[in-house]
C-alpha cells in the first residue's frame, strides 16, 4: 500500500511537471525589438552591454547596486557624456574596473573579450555605437559560446520602443514589477503633451534642428526620421528638414536653411563642462552644468556665421536641449520642454524641471544636477 501510494504520488509529480513545464518554458521567451524570440538564461547575474549610456535604463530597474551585474560595457559612456557617467562611477565605483569591450563605434566592439567574459545575457541597441541586428557573424559567435543577445531600442522609434524596451529588461532582470511602474508614469507623462496638442487647429512652428552643435565648422547638421526627430514630432514642430533629409540624420547646406527659415532653432547640446575652453562653440548641456554656462555656450553657438542671420536667431527663438535625450529612457522630458517652447501658452501650465526630477526621484540612483536644456537670455540675440 505504501509503494502503491508513492507510485501515485509519483505519476502526479510526473503529470504536474508535464503540465507545468511548458507553462515554464513560455515565461522564459521573450520578443526582443529585432523581432527576435530568445529563451532568456536562467541565470542573469553577468550582464553585457554594447553601450555605457544603457546603464541609466538599467538603473530603472534596480537602482540599488546595478554595477554588480556588468560584468562588459563599451566605452561610449565615459568618452561621449563623461559628466553623467562620472556619476555613475562615483555610485558605482566598481563600473571603473568593469572590462570594456569597444569604443563608440560598433567596428571596435571585440567578440573575443565579449566570450571571455562569460556573460549570461548580452543587452544590445537596435542601432547605436553597438553591434546591431545586421551583424550576423557576431551574433553567431556570441550564440555559439551560450550568451544570449537581446535587442532594445530607445534611439530608432524613442516614444514607441521605450516603453516596450523597458518591458524587455523586465524580463531580463526579473524586475517585471519595476518596469510596469516606469512604464505607466512614462505613459502618463507622454499624454500630457498629446492630449493637448490633439486641441490644436492650426500646424505648430517651423523648426530647424541643429544636430550635435560645435562638432565640426561645417553648416548646417540636422536630424529628420527618428532620434530627437521624432522627439520634435511629438511636441508639434514642424521640422523643416523633413522632404529635404531621407534618413535620420544629414546635412542641410545654408542655401537651404536661409530659403526656408525656421520659426524657432534649436540645437542639440555635446558639450560638458571640460570642453568649454577647448570647444568653444558647442553647446554646453547636462550633469553638473550651470544655468549661466549653458546660457553662455548658446549664446556663443547662434553668434556664428550663417546662423547668427536666421530671423530665429535676431528674434530671440532660440533654444539648446541635451543632446542625448536622443538616446534615453527620460526622452519623454525632451518631449515637454520642446512643447512648451513651441505651444507656450498652451502649455503654461507643464514644468519639465517638475517631471525630470521626479523620473530621478523614483527611478534614478544619481541626484539630479545639472541644466538639460536652456534658451536665449533677453537681449542677448545677435543683430545685424
């Protein structure tokens, strides 16, 4: 009676895991934003990134010591906003010892030291600084020695992919919780500028968008389909390099920018608080920047030939956002400030400042510090 009695108790076990197993195994498939469906580790205690600037992302979910798990990082972080991973670096200290396996380019990302790692999960960018989809070769390589590679995206379709990104690190963190919080906050602040654009019967401003501003002497760089391109669509602006830019991002020469004259300029912001002296003309935007020294570099930047003369510019309409808002979960905070700029009186009432520092408040292990964005002081328009 006892054998017949652990036989059934066994034949149960056997019919319950059965039944469970390919519940089990659906939990663990997860859609990436390549399309691609991966079996998730079981295990993601070693994480891979193919950008630095993914560890804010990263931080949504597990604020608390997320520098434990990187394990391999490329070097984008440090070398294009040395400011905000600074720090990052300081709470995290073990980050500065953390191997890095590229620079800011998806050539220099090394394949041998990425295995030699022995990472659980490889989290790479749909398009960036990283290996992308189309790098098949090392997506084999990666796949031959047992690492997972997962796609997000929060630079090709910002305002779409966000959301459904952060889901994806969720489950790759097993912090499904937290990202369902961010999301619904992301959410709702995005709707606080749709809803009310949905209000308006008349088309929004004309606005040229100056890419990555100091860069080079050459004019003029912009962007169009995608990265703060679709941030400006969002805020209803009317980009004037749509029709004249295919892709993301290109040039407009002068000729163009002066037959077609925006209504308001802005310009995307490069420049941290070591590369004043030394780049005189760009930008100054982000993580421990001043409210004058932002003002001062913007000042600067529209004082510079063929610029200086758009009617924008003489009329005060100029402003300056970080530039890598592009590429950040919080791009929903570019979305209200370029909203107010060009709807002000239709958003009187909305204070980015407001919704920066509550996304750091709840989600960010790093204070607050620092301008994101800045406009034109009074008087200081250059004239003819």
């Amino acid at each position: 009676m006892k054998n017949t009695g652990r036989a059934v108790w066994a034949s149960l076990g056997l019919a319950w895991s059965l039944l469970a197993g390919p519940v089990q195994a659906a939990d663990a498939l997860v859609t990436d934003m390549a399309g691609r469906t991966v079996r998730l580790p079981a295990s993601s205690a070693r994480i891979l990134l193919s950008e630095g600037r993914l560890l804010p992302a990263l931080a949504i979910l597990e604020p608390e010591d997320i520098g434990r798990r990187i394990v391999g990082m490329a070097g984008d972080f440090e070398q294009l906003d040395p400011a905000g991973y600074a720090q990052y670096a300081q709470r995290f200290p073990h980050l500065r010892e953390v191997a890095r396996t590229g620079r800011t380019t998806a050539e220099s990302f090394s394949v041998e030291k990425a295995i030699a790692l022995k990472p659980d999960v490889a989290i790479f960018g749909l398009e960036g600084h990283g290996p992308s989809p189309n790098d098949r070769e090392t997506l084999a390589r990666l796949s031959m020695a047992g690492i997972v590679v997962v796609f997000v995206d929060f630079r090709n379709d910002p305002l779409r992919n966000t959301r459904l990104s952060m889901e994806i690190l969720g489950r790759v963190l097993r912090r499904e919780k937290e990202a369902a919080a961010f999301v619904t906050e992301y959410t709702a602040q995005l709707a606080r500028v749709t809803r009310k654009l949905a209000t308006l019967k008349a088309p929004g401003p004309t606005v040229f968008l100056e890419n990555r501003v100091g860069l080079s002497d050459e004019c003029c760089s912009t962007m169009s389909n995608g990265l703060m391109g679709t941030l400006l669509d969002a805020a209803g602006g009317r980009n004037i390099a749509k029709g004249l830019v295919p892709g993301a991002f290109g040039m407009l020469s002068l000729e163009q920018l002066i037959s077609r004259p925006p209504d308001v300029y802005i310009g995307t912001a490069i420049g941290s608080r070591d590369t004043v002296a030394r780049m005189p003309m760009r930008i100054v935007l982000g993580a421990g920047v001043d409210t004058k020294t932002a003002q001062d570099s913007l000042v600067r930047a529209v004082q510079r030939k063929g610029i200086a003369i758009l009617p924008a510019i003489r009329q005060g309409q100029a402003h300056a956002l970080w530039h890598h808002f592009y590429s950040s979960p919080f791009n929903v905070v570019a979305v209200q400030v370029l909203a107010k700029w060009l709807h002000p009186a239709l958003f009187s009432d909305l204070e980015p400042r407001q919704t920066l520092a509550m996304f750091y408040q709840r989600f960010q292990p790093v204070p607050l510090e620092g301008q994101y964005w800045t406009s034109l002081p009074p008087g200081a328009a250059p004239q003819r």
